[in-house]
C-alpha cells in the first residue's frame, strides 16, 4: 500500500450493528405486564413485575390540587383470561382460583404468608396490615376474560403477582397489567428521563457542528481517529433521538415498539463501541507515527472493536430494565462479566501497543506526540475509575427502593453515564484536533503534492538546531524507497 493509505480500522458499523440488534433481547422500562400464556401451577404465588406509581397530584391540577379521574393514577387488568394447557375434568375446571394482583412492594412480606396464602374457598389471603388497602387484586375464572380499572391512590413501588389458590397444575394465564400514574404511564422512578436526553440531543449537536467544522478546514491531516469520533458524535445523537421517541412513546400509551427498543439499545453500544476505537486508534499511533505498517493490523482492531460490542450488549439490554424485573445479583454479575473480561484482555493489549508508539515516538523526538499519548493515559485512567464506580453504584441501587431513591435509580442508570461519555467525548476531541504538531499529512495531501508550507517527514517538536532541514515536497518520492522513508508521514511542522 502506498504510505499514507487510509484502512478503515473503526469498527464497520453494518457488522457491528446488526450484531448488536441481534443480540439484545430485553425491553426498556415501563409501566406495563404482558403475560402471554404463562404456567401458573397449584398453591404458588410469583412476583412478576415492579411498577413506580407516582400518585400524588400533577402539577396541572384543579385550584384546589385535587386529582381529576381522567389524570388519577390506576391499574388496567386488561384481557386477563385462564386457559387449560391439558383437558382436564369440570370438577377441576371449577376449582380453579386465579388470581392477578398488584400490591406494595415494600409490604409485600407484612401482607402475605408465605407457607399460607390461600383461603380454603380459594382465594388469596391478605393478612391485616395498613398497607392492605392499596392492594389491588381481581380474579380471573377459567374460560372467562376479565378486564377491570382500578384507582391507586398511595405513590410508592407496587409489584404485579400471580397467584393460583387451586389445585391445578395445567392453567395458563395471559392479559396485560398496565400501570398508569398521575403523570402518564412513565416510570416514576424515570419522569425526567426525556429531558436529559433532549439535552443530550442538544450537546452532540453542538459537538458535531464543531467538528464538522474542525474537519473540513483541516482535510489534509485527517485520519481514523477523526473519523471514529464523527461517528461517535453521529450515534451519540441518534441514541438521544431515539430513546427520546421511546420514553416519548412508553409515557403516552404505556407501551412502545419492541424493535424500537432494540434500536435505542444499539445506537449506545454503537456510541460506546467508537469511543472505544477511537482510544485504541490512538494507542496504536494510527495518524500519529504509523501508516502502511498498521495496515496488517487494521483487521485486529476491528476484530476487538467487534468484540466489545458483543460484550456489552448483554449488559445495556439488562440494566435497561433491571429495575422493573428486580433480577437475581447472579443475573446481574452474568450480564457484566462479558464486558468486563473484554475490557480487561483489550487495556493489556492496548498498553503494549502504546508503550510501543511512547518509544517511537521517543526515538524519533516527537515530543508534542508523546504528550498526546500521555494525556490519553490520563483521560484513559479516569474514565476508566468512573466508569468502574458508576458500575459499581448501579449494582448496588437495588430495584424496588422507595420514593426517595427514585432519583438515584435515574442518577445512576442515566445522568451519570451520560455525563462521563460526554465529558469523555469533548476530551477526545481536544486531543485530536487536527493540527501539524501532532497528526502527519494524510494520503491526500501527499498525493495531491501539497505540503501547505510544512515538512514532511521532519519530526514536528524538534528545536532549530535539531531540524536537520527540510524534506523537499519534490523528493517524496525518491525519499519512499531511500533511507529518510521512515520518517515519511510522520507528524509535521510549519516551515519557517
């Protein structure tokens, strides 16, 4: 290849997309049960679903701040019918006791028993408690569909639970449960969540005009880092647009497009997959000292590019709706091991190769290079103990907590990420900034023959006396095959 060739060693983002598509198999948060005929067996009772109901008055209430019925928050049990999985006798058909309820989270012990739930008639027993009043709880006779509204009157977190008091190991239930709060069927726990990413939205915007701009008045020094942080500006945006339409949705109506969904969750690992790159881009030297060299390895870092991007679509598709399903810390440290174990095999081969591109660059006095990369590091570390402590806090924001955790279940699952990749993201765009003292001249501006007044191939931060003279344009192509074809495409300097 010729010196200067350009390799696209970002990740390519049809592969990397379609992987992540695949992939991830959760659902956003909201307030809404679907059960499609789901095995409820004799004498059991499972907690399904958590609901954060916001009850209290909206703020477009009456003078008086009384609720109308029309804002009033309520549980819809809607289509609830039992059906039989095998032909059974009418006796049993008769006895069946289905019951679909939503009752407070955080009294979910004081209100029920576990070894004794069940009244003899069949029914579920709630044992005496002050918080018996705001279960909500119909029965679903076999062979029949029920569909009943009812008011919520206390905010708090609620879990959705089906309960089957009869004999019968061959019933099936299916219906939803749709929750809706006094604010629109957004998670409470959620309710400023179309705010931040219309202000996410408005930041890569900002980001990417800037950008764009940088780009185009420096065309002859671009290389794939640019290119890889353009690409993360782009789906750093089309993240914020499309969960903005998603929360958009799920408030209206409760429920929102599954493939939708998938796409949200695609747009930030593909958001997080070229940051990523853009890092390794680095690491390696790619548009700093190296060219045709790093041809060869362009498909490696595409390959671990790839790779991260599998990783870490088990970990967004859960922790995407952890809190609604209160999942089992085993299923948690399942979804996280993946990314973590990349992450870790990906930093040791990303150090070795940039203690190789320190030393070249040592070697060959690029000194406002090596400063680049020593700021990396610094940048790299950071993000890296951030990255890890907002891990860390959202593991141990447990689901389910009350009303005045709320805040921290959308701190932590949203705002904080989003702050980090953008304070990650501006950091890399300072670093990189195309300019002479660091980036060399791009295939372009060598095949086009225009220097623009700088050398090439003469270290960028050597001091006069150590210039050693300049390269003359005219001899590139001699110095391609000679003993100064090293330092071709090294990072260049204004002449003077």
């Amino acid at each position: 290849s010729s010196r200067g060739a350009s390799s696209t060693m970002a990740p390519t983002p049809a592969v990397v997309f379609a992987i992540a598509l695949t992939l991830l198999v959760g659902g956003t948060e909201a307030e809404v049960y679907k059960v499609t005929k789901e095995d409820v067996l004799g004498y059991t009772l499972a907690a399904k679903h958590l609901f954060y109901v916001d009850a209290s008055p909206p703020g477009r209430g009456n003078k008086k701040g009384l609720v109308r019925d029309d804002d009033a928050a309520e549980v819809v049990f809607e289509d609830m019918r039992v059906t039989l999985s095998t032909l059974e006798s009418n006796e049993e058909k008769e006895s069946g006791g289905v019951q679909v309820g939503l009752i407070p989270w955080d009294e979910f012990g004081e209100l029920l028993d576990k070894s004794s739930f069940c009244t003899a008639d069949g029914n579920l027993s709630l044992k005496e408690h002050a918080s018996k009043k705001d279960a909500r709880i119909v029965k679903v006779p076999i062979g029949k569909t029920v569909t009943q509204r009812l008011k919520i009157t206390t905010t708090g977190v609620y879990v959705a639970f089906l309960s089957n008091c009869g004999p019968s190991d061959n019933l099936q239930v299916s219906g939803t449960v749709l929750v809706k709060g006094t604010n629109g069927y957004l998670p409470a726990n959620r309710k400023g969540v179309l705010t931040l990413f219309g202000w996410g939205l408005a930041a890569h915007i900002i980001a990417g005009v800037v950008w764009v701009g940088l780009l185009a008045s420096n065309k002859k020094l671009l290389h794939e880092p640019h290119y890889a942080i353009a690409s993360c500006i782009a789906f750093g945006a089309a993240e914020a647009v499309c969960y903005w339409q998603l929360f958009g949705e799920v408030g209206d109506t409760g429920e929102s497009s599954a493939w939708l969904e998938k796409l949200c969750q695609s747009m930030s690992i593909m958001k997080s997959s070229y940051m990523f790159a853009v890092i390794l881009l680095l690491c390696f030297g790619v548009g700093l000292t190296q060219a045709e060299e790093y041809s060869g390895i362009s498909w490696k870092l595409l390959g671990v590019t790839t790779l991260f991007s599998i990783a870490l679509a088990p970990k967004v598709a859960v922790f995407d709706y952890r809190h609604s399903k209160n999942l089992s810390d085993s299923d948690i440290v399942l979804a996280m091991i993946p990314i973590i174990l990349v992450s870790l095999a990906s930093l040791a081969w990303a150090v070795k190769g940039l203690s190789a591109t320190m030393t070249r660059c040592k070697d060959l006095s690029y000194s406002e290079t090596l400063k680049l990369l020593q700021r990396l590091v610094i940048l790299v570390v950071m993000l890296m103990l951030v990255a890890a402590g907002i891990l860390a806090a959202q593991v141990m924001d447990r689901p389910g907590r009350d009303v005045s955790h709320w805040s921290y279940h959308m701190f932590w699952n949203d705002i904080a990420g989003e702050m980090v990749h953008l304070i990650g993201l501006v950091s890399l765009m300072v670093l990189c900034m195309p300019n002479q003292a660091t980036f060399k001249a791009n295939a372009y501006a060598i095949s086009q023959g225009e220097g623009g007044g700088v050398m090439v191939g003469a270290p960028c931060a050597q001091d006069e006396d150590e210039a050693g003279g300049v390269l003359d344009l005219d001899d590139i192509a001699d110095a391609e095959t000679g003993p100064a074809a090293d330092t071709i495409g090294a990072p260049m300097q204004a002449a003077e």
